[in-house]
C-alpha cells in the first residue's frame, strides 16, 4: 500500500515535470476568446516566447479576457514585452491598454489602419455608443463595455501602434525573428498576420473567422488574396481570430467555403441560396450555439458588403477618410 502510494507520487512529479517542460517548449500559448450572444466577442490572445520576454498577439475586448492574459504572464514569470495587433478591431486591441498599465515598456507593432478607422467607423460607432449609454434600458452589461469602448476611441493612443508596420518581412519582434505580413484591404484597410518558420505556425487574426468571416470593414477581393497568400507559406497550424486552431485541411476547406459565398455574393444567385451555401461549406466549423446567428450574419454581409450599392462595396477598398 505504502509502496503504491510512493509510486504514485514519483508518478505525479514526473508528470508535473513533463507538463511544465512541454509548457516552456509550446509552440504556442492560445488564450480563447469567444462570440457569446449577448455581448460583443473577444478575438483570440497568443503568446509566444522571445529572448525579451513574451509576444502577445492581439488583447481581446473585455476586462476578463485581460485579466487571463495577465494571469498568464504572471504565471510564466516573464514580462510580456511585445503586442502585436492583427487589426485594429475593438475585440482584439480594448486590452492594449489594460497590458500596458501593467507592462509600460510593451511595443505595439501593428498597421496604421487604425488612423483611417478612427476618423470614420469609430468615430461613428462612438457616436452610437453615446445613445446606448445614455439610453436606461441598456443593460448594465452592454453599458460598460460600451463606455470601456469609447475611452480607447478618446484615448486613441491605447489603440495605436508604437511600431508602425508598413509593409511585410522579417522582423525582430521582442529579439525573436517572425515573418510579418501585411495583407492590404482585407478585413481592415491593412491586416497584419504572422508566420514563423520555426514552428510553422501561422496566426491570422480574423482573416479566418470559424463561424463566419465578420466583413464589417471588408474589402472582400483583398481577403481572397490575402487567404491566398496564407496558404502559400508551408504552415502546418493556422490560429484564426476566433475558433479553434486548424490544421492545413482545415484552412484550405474554410478558405474554399469563403470564396464560394463572395462569388455566391457577386453573382444573381438568390441570397438564401448564398447564406446556405455558406452553412453547407463551413459547418465543420460552425457549433449548435451559433447556427442561427450565423444566417443571420451572412444575410447581413450580403447586404452589407456583396450586394449592396457599387460605391459601397468599395468602401474599404481604398482608404478611408
Ligand atoms: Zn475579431
């Protein structure tokens, strides 16, 4: 009995030990975000490990999703020294702040897209956000995460980048070597993704969106180039904005069910036949929770952005002002 328990013990520090030595070596470390349905989403957080200390890609919305980051880099005993903003989208850069309140000396490196988004969609969200806020029947909830929203948009430094990124190559992020892509006029006016070659581990942001790609700020033809150009680097694990990681398989079936529902878009076919399509190309990817939100999306995207007026489908084509 004693001589079982001994064994057990060995056991267990040998697991312990094996658990932490595969913690240090991770590829990648991915905080999930999620889409709940009665508030807005958090985009996925991922830490990867530098000389420096570590990288964070993209900061989530809410103050919990901050606060797991946080955690996360306490735990590790590192400082987290580097952010790095896919997009400028609320639901991946709100917890910049929150990160460097505590980290102060973390470099943003991020595109400049933020500028012609505050002028216009954040400007105008902001005034929006105004009315909820002052309404009384907004939910509690919803109020703080709109009040969360507009300080960024007044404190705009909170969202913009310390190191603006311009175009794509190999940059030395935190002392560690990643490949840097800028993808022009995708879901914002500049998209930044990575790739590294060591780990072959692609992060995308929301250029891969599991339920349905969120074409608010969408140029959707620079997207389709952009999946081109993330299926040309020899990636072996693909992390989108929001779901779980995919393998190439998977990337290539998301991408092949994108391209079928903005050519569905473009064409005359009815637009039910289009958000169908959708549901039929992407359900691996779309859970029991968000299938009826997702018709709804698609219909939305449609209307928004593939059918609606030619000036319109163009507006983020081109910068914004
Ligand atoms: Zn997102």
């Amino acid at each position: 009995m004693e001589r079982s328990i001994i064994l057990l013990a060995g056991a267990a520090l040998v697991f312990s030990a094996n658990v932490s030595a595969r913690k240090l070596e991770e590829a990648y470390h991915l905080i999930p975000g999620s889409v709940p349905m009665d508030k807005g989403p958090d985009g996925n957080s991922i830490f990867l490990d530098a000389p420096k200390g570590l990288i964070l890609v993209d900061t989530g919305r809410h103050p919990e999703h901050a606060q797991q980051l946080l955690d996360y880099a306490r735990e590790r005993g590192k400082p987290i020294a580097a952010i790095v903003n896919t997009h400028w989208h609320l639901d991946h850069t709100t917890g910049n702040a929150d990160i460097r309140a505590v980290y102060p000396a973390a470099q943003v490196y991020a595109t400049t897209a933020i500028e012609g988004a505050l002028k216009s969609f954040l400007n105008k969200g902001r005034e929006q956000a105004e009315k909820r806020i002052a309404d009384p029947k907004t939910p509690a909830d919803e109020r703080a995460q709109l009040i969360r929203g507009r300080s960024r948009i007044d404190n705009p430094d909170t969202l913009r980048p310390t190191v603006p990124v311009t175009k794509s190559g190999t940059m030395k992020i935190a002392g560690r070597k990643l490949e840097v892509h800028v993808a022009p006029f995708a879901v914002t006016e500049a998209d930044l993704w990575l790739y590294d070659p060591a780990t072959r581990v692609a992060i995308v942001g929301d250029l891969v969106v599991d339920i349905v790609p969120f074409m608010d700020t969408a140029c959707p033809d620079g997207w389709k180039k952009a999946l081109e150009e993330v299926a040309a680097t020899p990636f072996v694990t693909l992390i989108p904005g929001h779901g779980a990681p995919m393998n190439r398989a998977q990337f290539l079936q998301w991408e092949q069910a994108y391209d079928n529902f903005v050519d569905c878009g473009h064409s005359t076919r009815l637009k039910e036949e289009c958000v169908a399509g959708w549901k039929k190309d992407a359900a691996p990817f779309i859970d029991a929770e968000h299938s009826g939100y997702v018709i709804e999306a698609a219909t939305y995207y449609l209307d928004t952005r593939l059918r609606s007026s030619p000036e319109e489908q163009q507006k983020y084509c081109r910068p914004l002002r």
